[in-house]
C-alpha cells in the first residue's frame, strides 16, 4: 500500500485528489497538509507532516509560494514528490532538481494532470512541424495565480523546441471557467485550433493517480511533464 501525502489538501483540486486516493484499493491517504488544517485534522506544514508520517510519495497542488518548500521539505524527509504546483520559476526548478539529485528521488513535475491536455501539446507540437506560425490562449478560473500556465509554458516549450521561436501566450481569467486552452495555427486562408477543455477538476485524477503509481521508476531529479509516465 503506496502511503500518500497531499499538500494544499483543502484547495479545490487537493481535496479532490484525496478522495481519490481513499477510494483505491492500492492507496492510503497517509495525511492533509494545509495552513488551515493547522491544529485540525491534518498538519499545517509539510515539516510536520514528514516527520509524523511514513509517507512514499507526496502530492503537491499548492501554490507557487510553497510549493518549492513543500517540495524541499519532502525530498529532505526522503520521499518523492509529484509536483502539481506550477508558477514556480526556473530557479525554483533547479534548486529542486539539485536536492532530488543529492537525495537520490525523483520528482515529476506535471503543468497539467489531465490525459487528454498531453495530447492535445503533443498535437500541437506535431502541427507546428508543419505550421509553424501560432498562438497559444489559456483560460483559467479567477483564482489561478500564475500566469501564463504552467500547461501554456509547456506547450510553448515544445513547440519552441520544434520551430525555433516561441509562439505568444494570451491568458484570460473568468469566473466559470476551470482549464482551457487553445494553440491556433495561421497559413494562408486557413487556421487550425488545437482545443483542451476542462469542465470540472474531476479530470486530473487520473493523470495524478498515474504518477503517484509510477514515479517510483524514475531516475533521481526533476522530470517534466504527464506524458513521462504516460507512455
């Protein structure tokens, strides 16, 4: 049994991924970790957890402000990490992927936990081959704080990796929305959209249930990217 930590367990997505762990059969949830959980239910800091626990993998989808820590904290205490949370910055990365080194543990950083957005940048990078001239758009509930996304990033750096340029990113904040996004090719007299629709955070669950089942394969460091343990 694969014991699971959740930090930003009471946010909108962390509470969903801890339902989801209850409900397996190869899963516990070992604890909840959030400020308000402080004294409560669970612990209100990922020291305490990690020292209270005997967890195998934590779960990260807090906020860019602690995620590197939450992170740091975890690979001090000798567990895993999958890393939900974006807005962290390159620097941010590196330091985490020098102490997943030194401490031997993989962490998988993923912008984006649903199945069907790695298609769609997979898609997209493989139009740009062709059509190299777009644009990426990404919409997100008000209280996302990051932006561009983390999953507009990736898309960008793929498709960078493909034309050698890097299309613009357009970033809307509407109440209603959860995750969308678009990649729009331009030739002459035509467009192509390459669309993601996210309707409710149900739709990360599996991509987040995947990676806590199969970060244990992975080499020590930083890893990016759903589509590392999709294949």
């Amino acid at each position: 049994m694969t014991r699971v930590l959740v930090g930003g367990a009471t946010g909108k997505l962390g509470s969903v991924v801890c339902d989801a762990i209850v409900a397996t059969d190869d899963l516990t949830l070992a604890g909840r970790v959030a400020r308000s959980l402080r004294g409560g239910d669970g612990f209100g800091s990922m020291a305490e957890a990690v020292a209270a626990t005997e967890a195998d993998v934590l779960v990260d989808v807090t906020a860019p402000d602690v995620g590197e820590a939450h992170a740091l904290a975890a690979l001090g205490g000798g567990i895993p990490v999958v890393l939900g949370t974006t807005g962290i910055d390159a620097d941010g990365h590196a330091r985490i992927d020098a102490a997943a080194r030194a401490a031997g543990l993989p962490v998988l950083f993923v912008p984006n936990f649903a199945i069907t957005a790695v298609l769609m940048m997979r898609l997209a990078a493989e139009a740009a081959r062709i059509v190299p001239d777009c644009a990426i758009v990404e919409e997100h509930h008000v209280n996302k704080k990051d932006h561009p996304s983390g999953t507009a990033k990736r898309t960008a750096d793929l498709i960078e990796e493909v034309t050698g340029t890097r299309p613009p990113i357009s970033s809307v904040r509407l109440e209603g929305l959860v995750a969308n996004q678009s990649v729009v090719f331009g030739a002459t007299a035509q467009t192509l959209e390459i669309r993601h629709v996210t309707t409710s955070r149900e739709a990360f669950v599996p991509g987040v249930l995947l990676s806590v089942r199969k970060i244990g394969a992975l080499a020590p460091g930083l890893h990016v990217g759903l589509d590392v343990v999709l294949d």
